[in-house]
C-alpha cells in the first residue's frame, strides 16, 4: 500500500486512478443498477403474474362449477397454458367436469395436461390415479396399469393394489387381482380398505 505525504499527492494519486479507471467504473456500477432495477422490475412482474393467474383460476373454477358447458373455456386455457398447480388443479377440475358427462377422452387428455403442468410427485401421484381409473372405465387396462407405475410414495401402495386389482380382474386375471388385493391388505390399508378388498377377493370364489 502506497504512503502519500501530503493530501495533493493524494488527490493526484485519485486523479489518476480514475482517469485510468473511469469508464470501467462506470460501466460496473451502470450494470449493477441495471441488474438491481432488472431484478426488482423481474419480480414485479413475476408477482403481478401470479396475482393474475390466481385470480384468473378463482374466476374460471368458479364459473365452472355453476355447471354450464360454455364457461369451460377459461378453465381449458388456464390448463393448457399454466405450467405449474394452477393448471395442474384446472385440468383435475375440468376431468371431473367431463366424467360426470361421461366424456371420458376428454377427461383423459385434461388429466394428460395436468400431469405435465403438476410441480410435485404428490399430486402427479393424484393424478396418475384419476386417470388410471378413468383408462379403466375406457376399457384401457394396460393403460390404466402402465399410469399406475407413475404412482410415487409408500402412503399410495394400499390405494394403488385395490385398483391395480380392478385393473387385472377387467382383463380376466383373477389370480393376479388376488395378488393385489392380498398385497394391499398386508400394506398400510385403513382398516375400511383392507375390508373392501377382503370382500372382492371372497366375491372371487363365488
């Protein structure tokens, strides 16, 4: 470090230093304002979008559920657009939708936009099962079966052997809906469940 004997010899020594490295200076304090107000402008904007996407679905679930057909259209555009929860919820909203009008390909392509904009293994797991049932109901077991291997987590096993268990006894295979079932009584089965599939393994002997 430099000793200066007298403050001229300072101010100098200051001189110089910004005339060699003035502009540089300049340009990094212009780009770290620049990279401030971009920052702050980014999560401005990022927050007015969610704002925006969280009112849009409040508004679209609601005027879904007053069940008229033609309010389907913000409700199928926040599904299709939406990457994250907020299209994933709209698409499982919109499959409900079309079950109980007994549009199953339409369900299942809302359950196929859903699972793609889904954030996290939980609720693809809720998804992978609805739509599983509802490839059951469109008599596509190997299908169904196939979603059910997208089916994460220890708290599904019991839910997943009594459908996979429907699923192999609509093709026939009643050894293997035995086996399911028996598998999901020995898992984590409430006691309600494990009484279900009880019964449907009696009602195999019959």
């Amino acid at each position: 470090m430099e000793v200066y004997s007298n403050e001229n010899e300072q101010v100098d020594a200051i001189k110089n230093f910004f005339a060699e490295n003035g502009k540089a200076l300049v340009v990094g304090v212009v780009l770290g304002i620049g990279a401030l107000i971009g920052w702050r402008y980014w999560s401005s904007h990022q927050e007015n979008n969610s704002r925006e996407t969280s009112q849009a679905y409040e508004s679209a679930m609601t005027t879904l559920k007053a069940d008229k057909p033609e309010t389907y259209a913000a409700a199928q555009k926040i599904a299709a657009d939406e990457k994250n929860a907020y299209g994933a919820f709209a698409a499982l909203e919109l499959a409900q939708q079309f079950v109980d009008a007994n549009q199953l390909d339409k369900a299942e392509k809302q359950l196929q936009l859903g699972l793609a904009a889904a954030p996290d293994d939980n609720l693809k797991s809720v998804i992978n099962m609805r739509l599983a049932r509802v490839q059951l109901q469109m008599k596509q077991p190997d299908a169904a079966l196939k979603t059910l291997e997208g089916i994460k987590g220890e708290g599904w096993t019991a839910i997943v052997a009594d459908l996979r268990g429907e699923i192999l006894l609509s093709k026939g295979d009643k050894q293997g809906a035995r086996a399911a079932w028996e598998a999901g009584v020995k898992s984590d089965a409430s006691p309600a469940l494990s009484e279900m599939m009880r019964m449907k393994m009696n009602n195999l002997s019959i």
